[in-house]
C-alpha cells in the first residue's frame, strides 16, 4: 500500500512510475449523535480509501479531518471551517498534488453537507482550469443503495453511518439510540438551527447492525473501484 504520508521522495518518486493516481480522503470533526464519535465522517472514508489501496495500485493520501458543518454548529465537538476556507484549502491540495506528480486525484468524502460539497465541487472546477491533470469528486453515501437501506430518508447518524461504524470500529459505537428527525424550516435561512437538532441525530440508528454495515461497506468500495475506472479512463481525454 502506497501510503504518501510513511513515504520518502525517492520512494513516491518510484511509485509515480507505477501509478499517479491519489486518494484524498475528507471528512468532518462534528457530532455524530450520543452514539458516534466526532471523527465518524473521516475514519469511514479513510478506511474504504484504505481498502481501495490493498486492492489497487494507488496512493493515499493522509485525511483532512475538517469541513464545513452547518446543521450542527453549537453541538460540543463540531470543529467547522467556512466554505471560502474549505475550497480555498482544497484547491491549494489539489494543485499541490498536480505539482508533485499526480497526474489524477479523487477526493473521497465521508461528509455531504451541502455547503461542503459545493466548497469541495468549486475547488476542483478551479483547479482543473488552472493545471491539466483530472480530478473526481466522490461521496461516499452516494455510493451505497438507498433500497438496502431499512429507514428511508435516513441521514447524519443513522443507521447507514451507524452499522458502518459497528464493522469499522465497533468499539466506539456506544449503543443504538431512538429515531430522531428534526423538523427544519424548508424554506426560511437561520442563523443557527441548534435548537430543532435534538441529539444531534437525522435518522434511525436502531436497524443498524454490523451485517448491513458490511453490505454498505462493500458498495462503497466497489463505487470507488468504478469512481477510480472513471478517473484512469482515455476515453474523456480531449
């Protein structure tokens, strides 16, 4: 496994000869519920990169361990940055890779926030015009099938992330709580929405199990692999 941050130069100065293809794994410090830790966002994407690199010839990159999180500001643990930091910090990382070698870079997001997604989509529109190399975008939940999944609507520690992290590191799953749903304004842009959070749960974490939790990590890993067949293709070269 070619992990950038164990590496030497001369050693990735090899292994650019091998491939030039890298992993950035993003994620979120925020809270996950009275269940899951605030670095759930970030280990879930780390360890399906992880199992992406056993597999295939890739780097990975070490993880960015914060985003953008809206809906849970004011929660102890949420560590957010702004939209302007977060697509400014991604698109210096992005071309940073480009000017080391790689010639493509997949960001692997294990947090969806629309806010973060939208910083993430901007840093690599702005980076591909400004350096000829190819760049993926990739979340994770959109990875796995909705139909496997019991609770519909089911979100921010529910039961996807739940029985994910019941596989990945079940020692830090600290039971199974009620469904919670908060009721949020369709329309109407607050200033903070703590107030209607809750515990912090947008789901159901109750039919979560580690048997799921292996079928969703499964679908993650094999998204990637097509994510990663997308990314190394000749066929979207102009």
């Amino acid at each position: 496994m070619k992990l950038l941050e164990e590496m030497s130069w001369p050693q990735i100065v090899a292994g650019l000869k091998e491939t030039q293809t890298v992993i950035l794994p993003v994620g979120a410090t925020e809270e996950h519920g009275p269940h899951l830790p605030t670095m759930t966002d970030t280990i879930q994407a780390m360890e399906v990169a992880k199992a992406i690199a056993q597999e295939r010839d890739v780097f990975l990159a070490p993880p960015l361990h914060y985003g953008v999180c809206r809906s849970t500001r004011g929660f102890p643990g949420t560590i957010t940055v702004g939209h302007d930091a977060l697509r400014g910090f991604a698109k210096d990382l992005l071309l940073s890779f480009a000017d080391s070698g790689f010639a493509r870079v997949m960001i692997l997001t294990g947090h969806a926030g629309g806010q973060h997604m939208a910083a993430l989509e901007e840093a690599c529109q702005m980076a591909v015009e400004v350096r000829d190399f190819h760049v993926s975008l990739v979340s994770l939940f959109d990875l796995i099938d909705a139909g496997a999944v019991e609770t519909a609507h089911d979100g921010h520690a529910g039961e996807m992330e739940t029985s994910l992290m019941m596989v990945i590191r079940p020692d830090l799953v600290k039971g199974k709580p009620a469904e919670h749903f908060p009721k949020r304004p369709q329309f109407l842009i607050m200033k903070d929405v703590r107030h209607l959070m809750g515990n912090g749960i947008m789901g159901n974490p109750q039919p979560a199990s580690p048997e799921k939790g292996k079928q969703f990590f499964q679908m993650a890993v094999a998204g990637v692999m097509g994510a990663l067949d997308e990314l190394e293709s000749d066929i979207w070269k102009k």
